[in-house]
C-alpha cells in the first residue's frame, strides 16, 4: 500500500492498493479424473484440474439445495422455477434413507418421498440435479438418516464391512430404480452424485459405494465427495467439495462469533473448513497442507445459505452475511457455487418417530421436531428473503460472465491481511487470466463492523498495463462488498476499468451494471477501441452533464447518474455499437433477465418475479417478504428493457428513461390482523435440562408443553379461497412454540428473534374441519445456557405474543 498526500482545497489521504498478476495461469492438469462423459457428445460434462466444462466450453454451475421430501409435492414444480428465477442452475438434494426404508424391507417412494418424480420435475424446470445418495447423509436427520433398525444390525456402518454393505446395495438399487431413464446416458438431469458425507477417514469406503452405485444404475458425469475437515478421499475419483457458513448452530452457547466463520470473509486459496463435522468427529486428519487440492477444481456445496436453529444455539443471519461470503468464495477461485440449503422445509414425522437430530439419538444438537426453514433464500414455506435478492445479483453476473470467471486464477495482493482477527487491512483480490479480470472487494463480516476506508484506488498490473479504478480517490464503506471489472468487453470495445458491478450482458449487446453503496460511477475504456460514446447516459441529469474525457490512451466517462435514464451508446473503432446500462443499486437488486415480449429483457420489478414459459408470475404486493424497494420511484409497477413498443405483443406501456413501464393490479388481499385468543396461561419455566453426553441444554419435551401458554388462532375460510398461499406471521417472544390443527403437530420453532411464519396453504383442508391454529408456547427460562443474537437478548426470560396477522401473498399473471 502506497500512502500520499495530495493538496487541493484541503489535505487528503490517498491510498493506493496495488497488485501485479501475472500472466496467463498454467494450463491446468487434464485427463486425470475418473469421471466425465465422452468429449465428442454434443453437451458433454468433463472436468480438469480447474474447471469444469460442458460442450467444450468451460461451464459455472450453481447450485442450490433443496430436500424434495422435505416440502409437499403438489408444490416443487412452482418452487422450483422460484429456484431457477434465483439464477440457480442444478437442485442438489439428499435421499434420506430413513424416509424411504423406515421399517426394513418397506420401501416408500410415494408422494413427497418421490424421488423420480421429483427429478422429473426439476427437468421441466430447466434444472440439472445433484442427488446426495448417502447412505449416511446427516442434514440434521435422525440417525444421520440411517433408519432405527440399521444400529441395531451386528455391522460396522460406513465401513467396507460386508454385513453393512449388503444392508446398501439394496438401498442403492431402490434409488437405480426410482433414477432409470434419467440420468445423462438417457437425456435426464443427473449431472452429479455426492457419496457419503463428512466422511473423512474411509478413502476405500467411498470407492466401493461409488462402485455398488453404478452397479444399481446411479450415474452422473460428475462424482463428489465432500472434503472439509481434511478428508482423505480416493484421489482423482471423487471431486472434493467444501463450505462455509456465517455462523454455526453446532458450536458450543458461548457469546461469541464461531471461529472458523470469520475466515470465510477473507479472500485466499484456502478451500477446507474443518469446523463443518467437526461436532461429530473424534478425531481425524489435521493440518493446513492442501497442496493435493490442486488436482481438482475449487467447488463447494455448502455455501451457508442461512443456518438452522439448535435449542442452544440460535443465531440470526442477515441477508449481507450471505452474499459477502458468496461472493468471497468466487474471488478465492470458486467454479461451481453450492449452497445449503437454498430452499427451507420441515421435517417429516414418521411412522414410528420423529425424524430430527436430536440428544435422544446421540447427537449433540437438539433440532426442532419440524421446522428446517434454514433461513434460506426462500422459506420453509416459499417466502421470498432479501438473501434471494441479494444472491440473484451475482447470478445474473455468472449467467453472462462464469465461463469467462471459471478458468481465470487467484491474484493475492502482497498487503492481504496476515490473519483473520485483521480488521483493519482492506480485504481485496484479483481474479484473471492474465489479459482480463475482476477485482473484487469485501468490507464485511457479521459480529464485528469493520471501518470504512478513505481514499482509496486499485492499481493493477494486467496484461501489460496499469490499470487504475477509479481515477479519484473514493471511499469504500463499510458493510459493502462488490466485484468489478478489469479490461472486459463491451461489444467490439474494451472496457478497462469500472467503478460498478457487472450485472450481466443482454443481447445487443448491453452491457448492465449497478452501482454500489453510492461509490461514483466511473468507466474507463482503452481508446484504441473507441470511436464515440454518447446516447441519453451523456445527456443532462439533474443539470450535471455526463463528462467524456480522453485521459491518454484512455477515454475516461464520470458524472454519471445510475438509473432508469443511464444508457451510453459506445461506437466501437470499427464501427459496431454496443451499449453500456447503469442501474442504481436498489433497482439492480430487483432485476430479472427474461425472454420477454420476444426480446432479451430486463425486468426491474418491485415484487419477485418468476418466469414460467410464456407468463411472469409475481408474488404479493411488497409485503410478503423481505423485498427490496425497487428503488424508491418505482413503486408497485414493472421497468422493462428494452421499452416495449406498439409492434411488441404486450400491454401498452409508459416509459421511465429508456425503460417501458408497466402498472401492476393492486393485489385484492393485504395483511389482515389474527385475533389470537388465549385459551391459558404458561405455568412457570420448565427446570433446565443438560444432556449428559453433549454438556448442552436439551429441549422441552411434549410433556414439557402442558405447561404451555395456549392460544387459539381462528382461520377465516374466506382466506383459504383459492390456492395462493396464506402466511400465518406471528410476532412473539419465548423459548419453544408449537401450532397444532385437530391435535395434529404441524409446525414449531425455538425462538431466535425472528418472526414465525407458517405456511397455511398445505393445511387447507384441515383448517376447512377444525377452523382454527393452536399454538403452544413456552416461556424462556432466565437460567437456560442458550446462545441468540445479540440485538434480540432481551427476549430472554420472556413469554409474549405480540402480534398475529394473516399475510397473503397473492400472484399476478402477465403474458410476455
């Protein structure tokens, strides 16, 4: 780091971060790996030691976990478009064995345990499919996933031990059966299977289950295994997949944030989190070496999401938690992008049990007996959570740009911070492959803000030249994290530098970007490329003229005002044209790109917006999640570019700038107040429970809950009319709250803070016969040794229920 004073009308401080990368990256190792599909077939999947590629071309999966089983079946289908609207490419989910062989011999694949249908399923929506066969899965399932009767067969499970084995092999031809005809062989989705998992010390394990599963008809082109807590696994057979999570509801109650977390908000190589697993294993290979990691490219399957609730620890993570280490991840070198989980869901109730982890089952974490809402992106009932939004930005990027990012290698700067107690150092990276770029900053972590910095430039070294962004100093705030790029195309122009997040690349071509955290926008183009740029982005905003400057070699475009109106024309020295869009940042986060009114579109809408085929369907009215505002001006109506016109198939429409507006329906339905009415009151706090084996506190159990404030919900049947969703949100404050209909257990939730949303849709049809939600909650014992949050501590001790509303969220259809 260079510090300079410069004088003007008073003194600064400029800071200029630099870095030089060198040039083009070795070629990566090739035609080591077990796997991959023959490379003449038209859309081939193969790998190497560093990407991963389809059709020839190298190809940036992302993926996105959600448990078919886990959600009811007459909904995957809108779900999963939901999931593919996100900018998720391939559904990953495990096939938990308890679920399908809960009494032996019995096999159950019907309704939400069908997997074939649910493959099929997720190929009507365009989706690739990962399934996690197991046998052992964890996932905070009972047993790990293994059925009650396997513990008690004289074996050794996850080991080659012959008795164990012939439990598998029938297990893995029942799941060759439900996948016949679907894998790649046979045109289906199939483009992964995951063995095991955190399995760490049984390399010759897992090559024998990767045997038995082609042996039973389970096929991909692609064979994972996950590799955190320095797994050994059979090397050049298995791609090692890793994580990492914000935070940790298998670490211990204490206060503060876990450990391992806080090295996923640094830019580096490193890949392993031995954190992950590690309250399950005894012992196990250590060490820092991951110099054999070089044979595989860096993918993950566990980019924390959001995280599940233990009874003792119950942490809140934000949206900003998730993206910054998103995007952390793919500046250290990330090709394929997995998170868990994605989409939330519940827990089954089985035939003889309950299907949770829990301590009555040897683990150390008590889990809700149903909820696994996850804090995901989307909900355990489809909410919509500013994750989503936040996560489909960097999608949309990767949709245009991942095949260019996947090859491209890791630039450290000499100044990177020494180690991850650092708060001070600006954390930054470079990612190239020699001739272009990203660079990309992360000035957030959870738990401890970090400062702004001031004055600050990047000067990298790349391809020949120094490539300075912006030309003035600016400061990074902080909390904010962003990519941005470095000598990138911009039609038949080259883009040297800009201040702005790429978004991603329409037809045109346009180039889409946003701005970030109020950061000046300013492009640099190499003016060897350029001719002219002018269009409506260079007229009068506010009365301060877009600047176009030649700054040497480099035509250099400031005073920019991102929004609706910013779109430059850039004509190229050959003469071709392309266009430049800058969005404001609140209106990119409403972004998505579709074929719409036959064209590639931007559509900037205040409410999520799912394409299915030839409709947009968008859900609520703003108040049914965590929605961004669609940039204040926009209001409750659809951005669309380009503006349609009277020769397009579509409604008519006003203009805003270059953009075509188009006015939304009110929603019929808005939130409506429940009346809770108590039907008795809590009897004092339960005596706190510690279990033996972990030292943690255990959760109440049902006998626990006659002790419970009790309140009856009435469900007006008006409000089941149709088949929309209906969300029951409940303010409250407490320990464990349980919703029964006719008796029946159908949702619960440790309070962590947050407000308890229950999906009313699914139950339809026993709210019409027993017309009312009981809820059960237990006051929080002032003495229990549970971790929250801490801006909602001062809910510990406390039994209320604040408020009860009924929250549609109705969907609007447009044709496009």
């Amino acid at each position: 780091m260079a510090l300079n004073r410069t004088t003007g009308n008073a003194a600064t401080i400029r800071r200029v971060l630099r870095v030089s990368v060198p040039g083009p990256p070795e070629p990566p190792i090739t035609g080591h790996l077990a796997m991959g599909e023959e490379p003449g077939r038209p859309d081939a999947i193969t790998a190497d030691s560093r990407t991963l590629r389809r059709g020839g071309r190298p190809w940036f999966p992302v993926m996105g976990e959600f448990h078919f089983a886990r959600y009811p079946a007459a909904e995957w289908r809108e779900e999963l478009l939901k999931v593919r609207a996100g900018g998720v490419t391939a559904v990953a989910t495990y096939v938990f064995w308890n679920l399908h062989e809960e009494r032996r011999g019995r096999y159950d694949w019907n309704g939400d345990r069908d997997l074939r249908r649910w493959v099929t399923t997720c190929a009507e929506a365009g989706l690739d499919v990962v399934v996690r066969v197991g046998p052992w899965g964890h996932g905070e399932s009972r047993n790990g996933g293994f059925p009650d009767w396997l513990p008690a067969v004289d074996c050794v499970p996850r080991t080659d031990d012959p008795r164990y084995l012939a439990l598998v092999r029938p297990f893995f031809a029942q799941i060759g059966r439900q996948l016949r005809g679907l894998t790649r062989r046979d045109g289906g989705p199939i483009v992964g299977v995951q063995l095991e998992n955190e399995l760490y010390d049984q390399p010759g394990h897992l090559l024998t289950l990767k045997r038995l599963a082609k042996e039973s008809g389970i096929d991909a082109p692609l064979w994972t295994a996950t590799g955190w807590g320095h797994a050994q696994l059979p090397p050049d057979e298995v791609i090692p997949l890793f994580g990492g999570y914000a935070e940790a509801a298998w670490d211990t109650p204490h206060d503060g944030w876990p450990r391992q977390s806080r090295a996923h908000y640094f830019f580096g190589p490193g890949r392993d989190d031995d954190s992950i697993g590690a309250d399950l294993r005894s012992d196990g290979p250590s060490g820092a070496d991951e110099s054999h990691l070089e044979r595989y490219p860096f993918a993950t399957c566990e980019l924390g999401g959001g995280m599940y609730t233990s009874y003792h620890r119950r942490p809140i993570v934000a949206a900003a938690d998730v993206a910054a280490l998103s995007l952390v991840k793919l500046g250290s070198g990330s090709v394929w992008q997995g998170y868990y989980m994605y989409h939330g869901g519940s827990q089954k109730i089985g035939e003889l049990s309950t299907l949770q982890e829990s301590h009555a089952t040897g683990y150390p974490n008590d889990c809700p007996v149903i909820n696994y809402d996850f804090q995901a992106p989307l909900g355990e009932s489809g909410q919509f959570r500013e994750s989503y939004f936040r996560l489909r930005l960097q999608h949309l990027w990767l949709a245009s740009d991942g095949a260019d990012l996947a090859p491209m290698t890791l630039t450290m700067p000499p100044d990177a911070p020494a180690d991850t107690f650092d708060r001070t150092a600006l954390r930054w990276c470079v990612r190239s492959d020699g001739r272009s770029g990203f660079l990309f900053v992360n000035n957030h972590q959870p738990v401890e803000t970090l400062p702004a910095h001031e004055g600050v430039q990047f000067a990298v070294t790349l391809g020949g030249r120094d490539l300075v962004v912006p030309s003035r100093p600016v400061t990074v705030p902080s909390g904010v994290y962003f990519v941005w790029p470095l000598a990138r195309p911009v039609g038949a122009s080259t883009l040297l530098t800009a201040s702005a997040q790429p978004v991603c690349t329409l037809a045109g071509p346009v180039v889409v970007l946003a701005q970030v955290a109020g950061i000046p926008v300013e492009l640099a183009f190499d003016g060897a490329t350029v001719a002219a740029i002018d269009g409506p982005g260079a007229g009068d905003h506010g009365g301060e003229p877009v600047i176009v400057t030649r700054d040497g070699h480099d035509v250099v475009v400031s005073g920019l005002h991102p929004g609706p109106r910013c779109l430059l024309r850039v004509t190229a020295a050959d003469g071709s044209v392309a266009h430049v869009l800058v969005l404001d940042e609140e209106s990119a986060l409403t972004a998505t790109r579709a074929q719409a009114w036959g064209a590639d579109r931007l559509i900037l809408s205040p409410r999520p917006a799912v394409v299915d085929g030839d409709r947009l369907v968008l859900y609520g009215g703003g108040e049914c999640g965590h929605v961004p505002d669609g940039g204040g001006q926009a209001g409750d109506r659809l951005r669309v570019f380009p503006a349609l016109t009277a020769a397009d198939d579509s409604p008519h429409a006003a203009t805003e700038g270059v953009f075509g507006v188009i006015e939304l329906p009110v929603p019929d339905a808005g939130p409506v107040a429940a009346v809770a009415e108590q039907v008795a009151a809590a009897g004092p706090p339960r005596r706190t429970v510690i279990d033996a084996k972990s030292g943690r506190a255990s959760a109440p159990a049902d006998a626990d809950f006659d002790a419970a404030a009790v309140y009856r919900v009435t469900v007006p049947a008006d409000l089941l009319d149709g088949d929309d969703e209906v969300l029951l949100r409940l303010d409250w404050t407490g320990d464990v709250g349980r919703a029964f209909i006719g008796g029946r257990l159908i949702a619960d939730q440790f309070w962590h803070g947050e407000p308890w949303e229950i999906g009313l849709r699914r139950f339809r049809r026993d709210l019409l016969e027993h017309g009312a939600v009981e809820l059960r909650l237990l006051p929080f014992p002032t003495d229990v040794p549970v971790y929250v949050s801490p801006q909602v501590r001062s809910g510990k001790g406390l039994l209320e229920l604040r408020e009860a509303t009924f929250v549609p969220v109705p969907r609007t259809t447009l044709t496009i």
